[in-house]
C-alpha cells in the first residue's frame, strides 16, 4: 500500500471518530456553537500556527548545523514541512521519510537524520514540560500531569545516555516493519545523539520547542476567545491543552485521535463548558492544531516528490 493511500485510510478513520461525537452530542446546539465562531480572529490563528513551525524549523537547522550540515533553506523548509504529513502516525515515526529526502536532495547520511529526528521528540517533550510548569506554577492543577512526563523523559534522557540501553531498545523495535529500514541508522550513529544532548545544544533546542508550544497554546487561547470562552484564563488552557497532547501521545494511537479529543472534551467540561461548546472548541483546536499542518505537510510532500514513495 502507498504511502499517500495509508494516510488516506487514517483520514477515514478520524471522520468516523468525528463523526462519533457528534452523534453523541446535541448536534442542533453544536451547529449553533459553531456558527458563533468569530471569523475576525481566523487570520490571527492561521499566523500564529505557523509562526510555531518556524520555531521547529529553527531548531531542526540549529541541530543539523551542530553536526556540520548547513541545507539551503528552501529544499530544507520543504522537507522539514513534509514531516507534518506524517505527523499522524504512530508516536510520529513517519516522519523518517525526511532521512530519504534529505539522502535523495543532499545525500546527508540516514544515521545523522534519523537520531536528530528522535531527538527532536525528546525536546517536544521538554517543551511540553517547561508549558506545563510554567502553567501549574500559577495555578492550582494536579502535579499528575508533570509527574508523567517527568517520569517519560528520564526514562529516554536514560535511553539516550547509555549506549547499550539504546542499542537494546533499537533491536527490539526493529522488528517493527516501518522502523526497520531505519534500525542499522540510529545503531550506527549514536555519538549523533550525545552531541545533540550537550548542555548548550540542550539549552537552545529546549527554548525553541518551548516557544513552539507556547505559539500553538496561545493559537488554542484565541480559538477559544473566537468562541466567546473568556472565563477560561491562558495558563488553564496550557495546561489543558498539554494534558491532551500528553495522553493522546501515550495512547500511541496515530495523532492520538479520539484520546486527545476524549481528554479535551472531558477537561473543558469539568471547567464549565457544556459538551456541546467542548466539543466544537475541540473540533476547532484539532482543525488548527492538526489538520492544517497535515495539509500544508501534503503540499510539501507533493512538492517533495515523495507522496508516491511505497512505505512497505
């Protein structure tokens, strides 16, 4: 099966998914929710989104140039933007398809790309981190939410620093079809991983992943003003936000559909909202937090050449 019929067969199943709530719903109140959405506040949001992949595109070269790769930047972008795509795979694995486009357009090394792309998860959790502290440090949250990502991060910061551990860990997940391709790249490039982790390199990519999040949950705080949600201050909508991402992340679920959409529902209703507003605010968040970074990931693809690659 081709790639682009793979993701396609992943579009069906998120319909049905968002067809699922709204069968659960008042479906007359959710349109009257939907059409109270302040057009005046979409060109900000459709800024401000993209202003977040800037930051992970400025992280993304300050880690290739760490290890001596300087890209020009308009091939660069565009296979950077193709990963979105594949954002919506499993824990966001597709998205080594940017170490064959980047081999194709630059002949750079799979064993540099493919451990720079599992770093850049660990800094999304990093930042996803720093959010949500900032967020618990002004108000009166659960510690939970730190608790299991702190939990996450020393489990891989361990991974990452111990080369047998990792060299484990690598064996056993390469008996995963898609991943396998990849496996002899992340074995054979483990310094890759330790020069990506020294304290500047550390320092630098951790701001750059905390800047993304805060663009995309101020993005989230506007959807919610466009709605009229006003009661909900913007440290409470981090660390709601952050708790979804967290879950549907865990769930391993591709773009943990249906398990960030649950939690966000869930906890906009424990702050007040009626289902009916938590699930259009939720179908909104997901519209420009989500979908409009696959979309714009197709385009790339396309541009790429890569949309008829075979992911088998």
């Amino acid at each position: 099966m081709k790639l682009n019929k793979k993701i396609f067969v992943f579009l069906i199943i998120s319909i049905i998914v968002y067809a699922s709530f709204l069968i659960l719903s008042d479906f007359n109140k959710l349109a009257d929710k939907i059409t109270d959405f302040k057009i005046e506040y979409l060109p900000l949001i459709l800024i401000l989104v993209p202003l977040g992949w800037l930051a992970l595109y400025a992280r993304w070269v300050f880690l290739l140039r760490n290890l001596n790769y300087i890209l020009p930047h308009k091939q660069n972008f565009k296979i950077f933007l193709s990963g979105f795509a594949l954002g919506v795979t499993p824990g966001k694995v597709g998205e080594l398809l940017k170490c064959q486009l980047l081999k194709d357009s630059f002949d750079v090394p799979k064993r540099i790309t493919a451990p720079v792309i599992l770093i850049e998860r660990f800094y999304n959790a990093i930042g996803i981190v720093i959010i949500s502290i900032f967020g618990i440090w002004f108000f009166d949250f659960s510690g939970i939410v730190i608790l299991i990502i702190a939990c996450i991060l020393v489990i891989i910061f361990i991974l990452l620093r111990s080369k047998k551990l990792f060299s484990s860990l690598i064996q056993k997940t390469s008996k995963i079809k898609f991943i396998s391709k990849f496996s002899n790249s992340f074995s054979d490039s483990y310094d890759v991983i330790n020069l990506s982790i020294k304290p500047k390199i550390f320092i630098v990519s951790s701001l750059f992943s905390a800047s993304y999040w805060i663009l995309e949950s101020i993005s989230v705080y506007y959807i919610f003003e466009s709605f009229g949600i006003n009661f909900i201050e913007f440290y409470q909508v981090i660390i709601t936000y952050a708790t979804s991402i967290i879950l549907g992340v865990a769930s391993f679920i591709p773009a943990g559909i249906g398990v960030f959409e649950g939690t966000l529902i869930g906890l906009l209703s424990i702050q007040g909202l009626t289902i009916s507003s938590a699930i259009s605010l939720t179908i909104f968040v997901r519209v420009f937090t989500l979908w409009y970074s696959v979309l714009v990931g197709f385009f790339a693809l396309k541009f790429s050449g890569a949309l008829s690659l075979n992911s088998d």
